[in-house]
C-alpha cells in the first residue's frame, strides 16, 4: 500500500469516475488504474464497481469500509514525513466539536501557533474524537458527550449555560419557559444526551422542528434568514450564542426550567501530555479567561 494508491483511492471516491480522478491528479487514466489494482490487490477486496452502461464508479462495501482506515493512513503518512530531525517544526493534532471551532478556537489557535509550531485540526464528533485519541491519531480533543474509554483520560475544561437565541424584536419576556416555546419554529441541533432528554421530557417526540442541523455554519444561515422565519429560535450554549448573537444582531435570553450547561471536555490519549498540549491548553485556559459566558474548570500548572 502506498501514497500514491491511497491518493487515487481518495480522488475516484471523491469524484466518481477514473477519468476526473486522473485529470485531477494530472495522471494519465491507466495509471490510475493500475494503483487502484495494486491497492485492490494488497487489500484482497474489490474497491470500486462501475455501474453497467456508466462511465461511473461506486465505492462496494468493502470500500465503504476502506475510508475510515484509509484517512487513518494518510494522517500517519503526514505525520512520518514531519520526522526530519531535532529543528524540525512540532506539529498538534487538534479535533474538536463544531461549535467550538467556530465560536472559541480561532484565537486560541493565533496564540499557540508560535514559530516552531504547527498545527493539524479536524472537527469530529464525541464518539469519533474518543477512538481517534485513543488510537494515536489525535493529540488533544474538545468534545461534548461525556464516554467511558480505558485509553482516554477525559478531563473537564468549562461549563456554559444553555441559552435561548432568537431574531431581535420579538414581544417575549426576559426568561423564558419551554413551555411557551414552540417546537415547530425551532433550529435544533443535537448537543449531547443530556439535552435530549430534557427536550423529550419538554416536547412531545411528534413535534417536527424547522430544521434539525449539525453544523453551527448552518445555524447561522437559518438565523440570516429572517425576512422568511423571523420567529425561529434556537436552544444554544452560551459560549457559542453570545458571539453568533453579536455577529447576527440576535437576541439571546435565559431560560426558566433550562437544560444542563454544557461541560467541554479534554480529551488525551495513552501519551497524555506533551510539551505542545500544555502550551495549546495555556492559550486555552487564557482565551477562556475572556470570556465572561463560561466557567472554567480546568485546574493545572502553567508553562510560563
């Protein structure tokens, strides 16, 4: 198995056909070909299948389950190849959930990236960062959806409180019950399990929001949208409502009878930490020190 395959493999996934695949590679169609076979060949498993009558390829179940293993491969590839000698630049692997690389992790990320540093970031779910750090792929995550894994040490950095954001204007008081909410107007996203279980006790199963999302990128177009759903709204924590409300001149307002605050987590895998992680949790802790929305938990030595 070789770069160049895994390459291949990833373009004729992406693009559906050989052809796209070697224009985009700037290879010609046979030699795309022919890594795909090579791989085919390592693996023992068919890849791809092109329909009958179609130029078209489509990833089989074996390369469905390939995908995952592949990305592994590839991000063990980029991290040999950073293996140069004592000088080299250090590079962090950061995953983190979505709303976080939004709303908290940009200037976090201007702060550590010193000379001498680099930085890989991806932006996974709870359930993914856990097997990503413990299998080494991943240096540090901030996740949240507490779990249990014997190779992860799972650490609490913050609590936020869980808010109400709306469109500005609207006749409604200063906290808010759930009671008066309702659920057909909501842009749900689904933040960790606790949360579900206080919207199932608050709303009936039945109820359809507007839209269910699972990008914050996604919120902040419904919220654009006024002029077609000025009544919507949204439960949100508030270490990510307070920005999204003075980007979008939204209104945010506290709950009565609110769901739990959302607890960030630390996650760190069998190396535990590094002299790279403590300086990317220093400029962590710093940036949450500006931020008067959220409660930080996290207790540790600084490194100066």
């Amino acid at each position: 198995m070789t770069q160049q395959g895994i390459e291949v493999f990833f373009a004729v996934a992406k693009l559906g056909s050989v052809s796209a695949a070697a224009q985009a590679l700037y290879i010609t169609q046979p030699a795309v070909s022919r890594h795909l076979r090579t791989l085919e060949e390592d693996l023992g498993c068919t890849l791809f299948v092109r329909g009958r009558g179609r130029r078209q390829v489509e990833l089989t179940p074996q390369g469905r389950d390939f995908v995952p293993v592949a990305e592994k491969w590839r991000l063990l590839w980029q991290e040999t190849r950073t293996l140069t000698g004592p000088g080299r630049t250090q590079a962090l692997r950061v995953a983190s959930v979505g709303s976080l690389s939004t709303y908290l992790l940009p200037p976090v990320f201007r702060d550590f990236l010193a000379p001498g540093r680099a930085l890989t970031f991806h932006n996974y779910h709870s359930r993914e960062a856990y097997d990503y750090v413990a299998q080494g792929l991943v240096d540090l995550a901030l996740i949240s959806d507490h779990m249990y894994h014997p190779q992860v040490e799972t650490i609490p950095v913050f609590r936020s409180a869980m808010v109400l954001v709306t469109g500005p204007g609207l006749d409604w008081p200063d906290r808010v019950a759930p009671s008066c909410l309702d659920p057909a107007k909501e842009l749900r996203l689904p933040w960790n399990p606790e949360y579900d279980l206080w919207h199932s006790f608050w709303f009936s199963p039945a109820a359809v929001p507007r839209a269910v999302l699972d990008q914050m990128s996604l919120l902040e177009e419904f919220f654009s949208w006024r002029d077609r759903w000025p009544d919507s709204w949204a439960i949100v924590p508030a270490i990510a409502a307070i920005p999204l409300a003075r980007k979008l001149d939204l209104t945010v307002r506290p709950l009565e009878d609110g769901p739990a605050d959302e607890i960030i987590y630390c996650l760190q895998g069998p190396q535990r930490e590094t002299s790279l992680t403590r300086a990317f949790l220093d400029c962590l802790e710093r940036e949450l020190a500006r931020r008067p929305e959220v409660e930080p938990l996290l207790r540790r030595p600084h490194t100066g």
